[in-house]
C-alpha cells in the first residue's frame, strides 16, 4: 500500500496516474480471483484508497463480505472498513453481512464487536435494524465501557431508521445515566435526547430525570482538573452541550423541569470562563436554554452577561427583551472595533437591532464613526442599516437628511441604487430645508465629486433649487456667496471628469439645462454647454442634449414650463416607484381619456390619432361612420390604405410628421384601429411588426380579422413598445398588413417604415429626470 501510494503520487500528469491505477486494480483484480493466498486484506487496502482518489472500486464488494466473515481480526478490520465505504444500505450486496454482524455481536473480543457496531451504524439498513436490534439493546446492558459506548450510538442510527423500535430502547437508556464513562454519558444524552424528539409520551418520562441531569452538570461545572476531559480549562464542554440541549427540550413549556434547572443555568451563565471558545460554546447553548424554558427574568438578565461572545443568540433576544439587552449596549458597541471581522458583523447586526427612538442619535453617532474605518464588505450593509433605521426614527426632517448625506459622503459608492431617489424624494417633501440642504450639497460638489451618488443628488438639486443657491440668503447655513459661474463651472467639471459614470453626467446636464430657467447672465454658456453633448458617443447623454438644443430652438416659448419645478413626490401614493422594473410593460388605464395640454399641440385638432386610419382621408377627424347608403363612399389618393385593389392606384402607407420622435418616451402603448369604407367586407386581415433589437415589442390579440364593409365595424390591436436606453432608432423597422379582398379574391400587403407617430398621437413630456 506505502509502495503504490508513493508511485501515485509520483505521477506527473493526470493521465500517468490513471495508467498507474488501471494497472494497479487489474493486480488488485488478480489477486482477488486467487482466493485465500493471504494477500487480500491488502488488495482491499489498496482499493480503499484508489476509491478515495475518486476511482470505481465497486468490484471489491464482495471482497467485503468474504473478509468480514473470515476469522482473523486483520482481515474483519479491513472487511468492516471496506463496508462501511463501499456499501450502502440500498445495496443488495448489505444484507449479505447481517448474519456476519451478528455473530460479530456476541464475539468474545470487545474490539470484534466494536467493528460490527461501528459498520452497523454507519450503513444498517432498515432492515438490518430490525434484525439486530435485540442484539444492541442487550449490549446496552454490558458491563464494559467501551461496548456500551458503541451501542448508544448504534442505538441512535435505529432508531433514525425505525421509529418504532423507541420503546426498545426506553428503560435501558434512563440506567445509563447513572454511569461514570463519560463516553457512555455523552451517548445515553445523545440517545435521550433522540427519544424525546420522537414521543411526547417519552418525553413526559424523562422530565423525571431532570435533578440527575442537573447533577451531572453540576459535577462538570464545579469538578476539579482533569486531562483528560478538559479543553481549554473547561470539563468535557461536550457533554456539557449535549446536557444543556436535553435540558432545553425537557423544560420547554414545564414549569417544573424549568424551576428543577433555573440554579443550574444561573450557575453555568455566570462563572464559565467565556475567553475560549469552549467556553462561549457552552455559553451559547446555556442562554438559548434560557430562552427557550419557562425561566425567571432574573435568569434571562444573567443570560445576557456575556453578551459580547454570542452575537446570534442576542439578536434573537432582542426580539422578545429589548430592554434586557439595551443594559449592554456600551459592549455591543465596543464589539464593533474588534479585530476579528466575524465579530464586527454580528455587533454591527445588534447594534442596528438596538436602534430605537429613544436612542437613534447615540447609536448613529457610532454607527457613522464605525462606517468610516469599517471593512469594505460590511460598508453596504453598515450604509443600508443606518438608511433604514433613519427612516424609521428620524427625529426631524433635518437630522434625516444630514445623516444620509454624512453615509453618502463617506460611503456613496457602496449604497443601494434606491438611495438616491429616495434621498430626493425626501427632499422635495422638506420645502422649508430646500436652502439649507441645496447650499449643503454644493458644498459637497465643490470638495469632492468621487461619490457618484452624492453627486448625483447634488446636481439634482442644483438643477431645482439653483435659484435659492444663487440668492446666498439661508439662516441655517453658515452664508457663502455663489456666482452663476461658480455654478456652471461645478457642473461642468462633473460633465467633463472621468470619474462620473454616464448616469452621473445625465443629471449633471439636466441641471444646467435646469438652471437656464433660474438665471439670466448664462443662458449662451448654458446653450453651448448643451450643444456640445449633441455628438456625444454615450447615447443617452446625446438623446438629452438633442432634447434640449430642441428646446433652445424651436420650443422656446415652452422651455420655462417644461423645465420648471418637481412637483413634491409621496411615494406613498399607489403605483409610485423609484423606477420602472426591467421588462416590464405597464399597460394604460384606457377606461376614461388623458386630455392632452393645448400648448403642446403643434398640429391641427382634426389630425387623425390613429396610427393606422383605414377610414381613408387624414383631412376630417376621426368620426364613426354613417349607416351605409346607396352612394357609394369617395376616397381621396392620399388614403391609407386602398381596400379596392387593382381598381385603384396602388397605395402607401403614410404617417404625418411628429415634433417628437417616440425615443423621448420609456413605454408607449399605440392603438391600431381599421375600418372598411368600401362596399365588400375584408378577411384574413392580420398586421406584423418589426422593432429595432432596443426596443421590446409585445403584440396584443386583435379583436377579429374580418373588417365589414361600409365601416360597420372595425378590428383593433394594441401594441405595446418599451425603450429601456431610450434609442434614437426607428419606432418601427416596418408595419406589415395583408387582408383578402372578397371583391378580388386576391390577398394584399404594404409595407411602411415608421420612425415617428402624429403628434395628437402621442404627447411625451421632456422630464429627464
């Protein structure tokens, strides 16, 4: 075996050791077909290993159960391991060595039957349980240590397999507390415990048990040194847990088991040594017994002493004895300094539990000191923490606001994307901190312009309040006189860094745009700033300077309305978000019209609002049609759509011109209606759309495809259009129709690109931000 280990490892590459193995299991093979030649004990051995390099070694099963049953100690060693690692209990190759296993059970040798217990518990199938089971349940009634040991824990795995065997097991186990062995303690609480789990009837029986449990917990807390059960200067902190947890369920909801442990826990709370982490184990598992039995509240204040080593458990406490935890606030928050960074996770989770109205600005005094040295994996957390806790138990607009911009200025990189509209949200909200918090955050521009958030909320309300900035006129701040030019130079500095995102320079021009409404010296510095940005390579910088230049030229008269002041934001309100969710295509309420301002209409009122009037003619508003009459209906050669076919000049598809390019809008919802205006109904009427790959195109079902004649009916289709970048592309790569005229027989298509709608199609409103 040392011989073929070495030669594997000797390999050079990944395909030299599996040549190596392949040899070697053929020998192992050969061996085994030799029969008894006293070498196959150690064939075995080399499979076991080449199995747990990860290769099949499924072919050395049956080796197992010859070797097991063979009747030297060498080879029943190397048998029993080969089961327990080749074998499982959905094997049928398992039930082979039950008679082995039970003969093993009443072998004279203690370590013969140490192997069948171990082999047992480890892979015993329900059925091998069955079998055996009066075998364990006799060996628990042995006088040696080391048997009874083995069988608890065996016992454990039947009673895993088949619940019913329990009652088996009851009586012998309640005896085997009165044992000195630890091991054979540490296995009849393992068992003990497993009973109670499984029967309240059992459970009730045991509660019966609880002062010689008690006992033995005493006897490990107040025992004396001994090598060999201590760690660290603790007793057996094993079997320590291990009581503890039995104690936990034996007293849970019993007034009387909990009032037997009450002296116990007080006792084990207050003098184990918590500097080591055997300690803090045993620590640990006596305050979530605390908590969990029918303790006296003294006894819960106890629990808390050691606060600072069990994190987990006081974050459940907190939730049920706020003030049994507050008594300890100064450690939690010591805790946040601590070397270890596990340990300053689970203070800072307390600490932010432990925020209350009473306390918010003590504890957020630390909390901000603490965010600024504290590692960079718990900023976001530390940053989300503060944020909520604010919101909650803020005591003045004022403080709210200074407290996110303190974490923004420290750690704006590393805060939610929700931050910084919620942080304008609650701003708009404070109309009489508007001076104060715009003079604040220019401040902040002008020294460090690094923090993408906190620039982003600064230019905001620069391009908002700029007015109040410009007038130097706040009480609550100390005075600073800010020029036009100061200002403008501030947001062209972001424009121009290459520190700010792109999102960072849409705010950025959006608020000098903004600010041409609020003064009057710059309005041409304004405008050249603008016009730069028109050929700029990121798209969505260059969409918004096209807007604006738009605005400059041939909207002016509408620029200050346009441009004028957020109105106040309640995110309270239904349907209110901080921003669309990806994909997702809202559809418009279409119970009830949107009137549509009179100041945006560029085009005459009786333009047709339809993106496809196949009512023919674009000189009348949209009216519904009479009821047919002998005369048959004239159409102009400007129609739409010529529903005669051949009769007729072939026609196009046309869409009157926009102001407005559909870019501007995120979502759009366009309603296609068609009508019949000719004497013969028309089938088979289906339309196809192509967008560009921007823009997500969804087709509703169309309420019919056959259109009657003389505009007694029509068939409508909605189509919804969601342009998350905002693209300056085509609305549509084409509109394709096609219908089958009954007059002709023959089936028709047109195709037409449409890049903008009518203007009383659609009114988007220029609203960057």
């Amino acid at each position: 075996l040392v011989e073929m280990i070495r030669v594997i490892r000797s390999a050079r590459t990944q395909g030299e050791e599996r040549g190596i193995i392949q040899r070697e299991c053929a020998d192992i093979r050969a061996q085994f077909r030799q029969g008894d030649n006293g070498e196959r004990s150690h064939s075995l051995a080399k499979l076991l290993y080449v199995h747990m390099l990860g290769y099949p070694a499924h072919f050395g099963q049956m080796e197992c159960v010859r070797l097991i049953a063979s009747p030297r100690y060498s080879e029943k060693r190397i048998g029993y391991l080969g089961a327990m690692m080749l074998l499982d209990e959905k094997q049928d190759a398992s039930l082979l060595i039950t008679n082995s296993i039970k003969n093993d059970l009443s072998h004279s040798s203690q370590y013969v039957q140490s192997l069948a217990l171990c082999t047992l518990a480890c892979m015993g199938s329900a059925e091998m349980c069955r079998d055996l089971a009066p075998e364990i349940e006799r060996l628990l009634r042995a006088s040696n240590s080391y048997i009874k040991k083995k069988a608890t824990l065996c016992a454990v795995h039947i009673i895993k397999k088949v619940p019913e065997l329990a009652e088996l097991f009851t009586p012998s186990a309640r005896t085997l507390l009165s044992e000195k062995n630890h091991g054979v303690l540490h296995g009849a609480v393992v068992l003990i415990t497993e009973l109670c789990k499984r029967n309240p009837d059992t459970l009730d029986q045991f509660r019966k048990a609880v002062p010689e449990l008690v006992q033995i917990m005493k006897g490990l807390v107040t025992s004396s040194y001994s090598p060999e059960h201590n760690v660290a200067g603790i007793s057996d902190p094993f079997l320590q847990v291990r009581i503890l947890r039995l104690l936990r369920i034996l007293g849970h909801n019993n007034d009387t088991a909990s009032d037997a442990m009450n002296d116990l826990l007080a006792q084990v709370a207050t003098n184990t040594d918590s500097s080591k982490t055997a300690g803090s184990a045993v620590l640990y598992e006596t305050v979530l017994t605390i908590m969990d039995i029918n303790s006296e509240s003294g006894l819960r204040v106890a629990g808390n002493i050691n606060c600072k080593f069990i994190f987990t458990t006081l974050t459940t406490i907190v939730q049920t004895d706020h003030n049994a935890v507050q008594r300890h606030r100064g450690t939690i928050v010591d805790c946040l300094k601590d070397q270890d960074t596990s340990v300053k996770r689970r203070a800072l989770e307390l600490s932010l539990a432990l925020v209350s109205a009473v306390n918010i600005r003590s504890m957020m005094k630390e909390l901000l000191i603490f965010l600024s040295f504290c590692p960079p994996e718990l900023r976001s957390q530390t940053a989300s923490g503060i944020f909520n806790a604010a919101e909650r138990y803020s005591p003045s607009k004022r403080w709210h606001i200074d407290t996110i911009l303190h974490v923004l200025t420290t750690a704006g990189g590393d805060v939610r994307d929700e931050t910084v509209p919620n942080l304008i949200q609650l701003i708009t909200t404070a109309s009489e901190l508007h001076c104060y918090t715009v003079h604040k955050l220019y401040r902040a521009l002008v020294k460090d312009i690094a923090q993408q958030s906190l620039v982003q909320v600064a230019c905001w309300c620069i391009g908002e309040y700029g007015d109040l900035l410009l007038k130097g006129e706040c009480e609550e701040i100390e005075p600073m006189q800010v020029t036009e030019d100061d200002v403008l130079d501030a947001l062209e500095t972001v424009l121009q860094s290459h520190m700010s995102s792109p999102a960072t320079r849409g705010f950025a021009l959006t608020a000098t745009m903004k600010l041409s409404t609020r003064i009057t010296d710059n309005v041409d510095r304004i405008r050249s700033i603008v016009s730069i940005y028109g050929s700029c390579i990121d798209l969505e910088l260059q969409q918004r300077a096209v807007e604006y230049n738009a605005l400059f030229k041939k909207y002016d008269h509408m620029r200050a309305a346009v441009l004028e002041r957020m109105p106040v934001m309640d995110k309270n309100l239904p349907g209110h978000t901080n921003g669309d969710t990806p994909g997702e295509i809202k559809e418009p309420d279409t119970s009830k019209p949107k009137p549509v301002e009179a100041g945006l209409l560029s085009e005459p009122a009786s333009q047709v609002c339809d993106l496809l009037d196949l009512l023919g003619g674009t000189d009348t508003p949209l009216q519904p049609s009479p009821a047919p009459t002998s005369t048959p209906t004239t159409t102009s050669s400007a129609d739409l759509l010529d529903l005669l076919g051949g009769l007729e000049p072939t026609p196009e598809l046309t869409i009157p011109p926009a102001p407005f390019d559909l870019f501007v809008l995120k979502d759009v919802t366009v309603s296609l209606i068609a009508s019949n205006s000719t004497q013969n109904d028309i089938t088979n009427f289906t339309l196809q759309a192509a967008v560009p790959k921007s823009v997500q195109l969804q087709m509703k079902a169309p309420s019919g495809n056959v259109i009657p004649a003389h505009g007694l009916g029509q068939v409508t289709q909605t189509v919804l259009l969601n342009n998350p970048n905002k693209a300056s592309l085509p609305c549509f790569r084409f509109v394709q129709l096609s219908f089958l005229l009954n007059l002709s027989g023959a089936m028709h298509q047109d195709t037409v690109l449409i890049d903008s709608f009518p203007s009383t199609a659609c009114q988007p409103s220029i609203s960057p931000l």
